[in-house]
C-alpha cells in the first residue's frame, strides 16, 4: 500500500494541478518520482519515517540549489527553490513522529536494562548495541515512528553518559 503520506502526495498533486500551482506540483511530482525510483530499488519506501528520510534530502538539496542561485545573482530561481522548500516544509511537518523526550525515555530503559541484566555477553555497550536493542523485532521502538537520526543522536548521549 504505502505511506498514508503518500495517498495525502497524491490527492494534493490533483488538487495542484486543478489550480495550475506549479511550484506545489514541480514538488509533488519530484517526490513521486522518487519514491516510485525507490520502490525498484532494494530500499522502497515503506513507512511515513522512509518519506521524511526523502523529504529532508530534497529539502538539502532545494537549500543549496538556493545558496547556488544567489550567489549567481539568479534571484528569480532563488524564489523557486525557496517557495519550493515552502511546500516541502507543509509535508515534513505533516509527519508524525515521536518526540524526542519519549525516545530517550526508551533509550534509557534499555541501557539500563543491558546494565542490570549483564546482556552484553561480553561485549560493551556502545551505539550499535543499543541501536539493535531499541529496534528489534520485540523491542521498545519496533514499528514506531522514530528518526534514525534523532535515535542515533540520543544513543550517542546514553552511551557517553555510562
């Protein structure tokens, strides 16, 4: 099926393309281009977490193409990209996510869970551990809407806090 972002990509490209908004449309269009780019590769997007991943990469790239653009004193396609990143930004705030104190509150539990049951077997604990503690397929954040990202960033503080 999909992302249900991607149903609400959709019907917003009808709806764009109904009321001739070509900078919402040139968006839509690039993000289902990519995500059906995806789904022939080994990684299809799966999940609304998939579709942020893509989301931010165009927002990246928009950004720079932005720089670019006023540096080259092109400030019309500066514009472009800059009401581009707009409609970029609508989506990427659409996508729920969890908040970051909920993850740490997991992220803690498990370490500390890994402390007093001497699960280690020997080895440290350190980001991957953790990591592949918190994801898999019993654990606390299997299934739920987490930026691996924000993850890795609060693993790197427990694990330098132990």
């Amino acid at each position: 099926m999909g992302p249900p972002m991607l149903a609400k990509i959709k019907k917003d490209l009808f709806s764009a393309m109904k009321s001739k908004d070509t900078n919402r449309l040139n968006v839509l269009r690039t993000i289902l281009t990519e995500t059906t780019n995806a789904a022939k590769s080994a990684n299809p997007i799966e999940t609304d977490i998939q579709l942020l991943s893509l989301l931010r990469r165009r927002v990246a790239m928009s950004e720079h193409a932005a720089v670019e653009f006023a540096d080259a004193q092109r400030h019309d396609l500066q514009q472009n990209e800059l009401a581009q990143l707009a409609v970029l930004d609508e989506y990427i705030s659409a996508v729920e996510v969890m908040d970051e104190d909920a993850v740490r509150r997991e992220v803690w539990s498990v370490a500390d869970r890994l402390r007093e049951g001497q699960k280690l077997d020997g080895r440290r604990m350190d980001l991957g551990t953790i990591m592949r503690e918190c994801l898999r397929d019993d654990g606390p954040l299997k299934g739920k809407p987490v930026e691996r990202a924000m993850l890795a960033k609060i693993v790197r503080e427990v694990v330098g806090a132990a």
